[in-house]
C-alpha cells in the first residue's frame, strides 16, 4: 500500500492534519479512509463534546434511504428546535444542527463504513473544531496538543496505515 498524504500545519499550540480525499484516491468508503478517521477520533476523544452536521436531505435519502435517512438523523440529536434551514433563492440547499456528543454518538462515528454518509460534520471540544469532514473534499484533525498529536500517528501506525506527513506554510 502506498503511504497516505497528510498535510500539516501549526496552529499555536495545535497541528491541523488534513486527509485530501483527492490527493489520495481513496473511495470514502476505502478501509484505510476510514482508519484514518478512526485514529482521528481516538486522538481527541477525550475532548470531544459537540456535534455539529449538515446535510443535504436528497444527498442523504440518496444514500441511506428516506427511513433509515429520519432514524439517523433523529438518532444524531437532530430536532425541530435545534435545526436550521439554509437557503439559496428560497430554495432549501441544506439543514444543520449541533447537539451534544454521547457515547453513541461517538461510536457511530467510529464505525461508520463511509465517511462520506453525512455531506459536513465537526466533532468539537466546545466551541473549538476536533474533527470537520467537509463535502467528500477533505477530513482535518485539529490535534490540540503533542499528545494529541503522537496519538494519531501512534494509532495509524497501530493499524498499519503508512503515511507521509507534508508540511505547509
């Protein structure tokens, strides 16, 4: 397997490591994708408590199913009281909601079998970023701090994921 492309960049005390679906080739559904959001996940866990998600609700039937697309949403906190409509030209483009991240919330997460499921979502530690899956272009951890950090590159060389760290400025 050829090593995935990460880039890196400081952020303070923080490092952003950015997975570019294109630059990699993977599909979102690809094992070693979701590896990487795996180690993600386990990097930050301790400080995850937020969830926030867009969607786009033909995108989302598309791929789940109208049923299954109303019991996962319901099952991600969404609720009339906390969702948003976006619009463009009074058209609704997309929904959004932010909830509070449960154990099974996490989990959901952690074994998802395609990223891509949801179009946006942000994993946060209050109101600061942890994990944002943006539109199948690119999956991004905010490690806040060294351990952190180690963490993620300890857990994808756990699961044997090679990986190439490329800096940008």
């Amino acid at each position: 397997m050829n090593a995935i492309t990460l880039y890196t960049r400081k952020q303070g005390e923080a490092t952003s490591f950015e997975f570019n679906v294109f630059d990699n080739q993977f599909a979102t559904e690809n094992l070693a994708v979701r590896k990487v959001l795996m180690a993600m996940l386990e990097s930050v866990r301790h400080t995850l408590t937020v969830l926030e998600i867009e969607y786009n609700d033909s995108m989302l039937v598309e791929k789940v199913g109208a049923k299954k697309a109303g019991e996962l949403l319901r099952f991600l906190g969404a609720t009339k009281e906390n969702s948003q409509e976006h619009r463009s030209n009074d058209i609704v483009v997309s929904r959004s909601f932010r909830t509070a991240l449960t154990d099974e919330r996490y989990d959901y997460f952690y074994n998802l079998t395609d990223i891509a499921q949801l179009s946006h979502y942000r994993l946060k530690a209050g109101d600061e970023d942890r994990i944002v899956f943006y539109f199948t272009r690119y999956l991004q951890l905010i490690a806040p701090d060294q351990q952190s950090h180690d963490t993620f590159l300890n857990k994808l060389e756990s699961f044997s994921l090679p990986y190439k760290l490329v800096p940008i400025k």
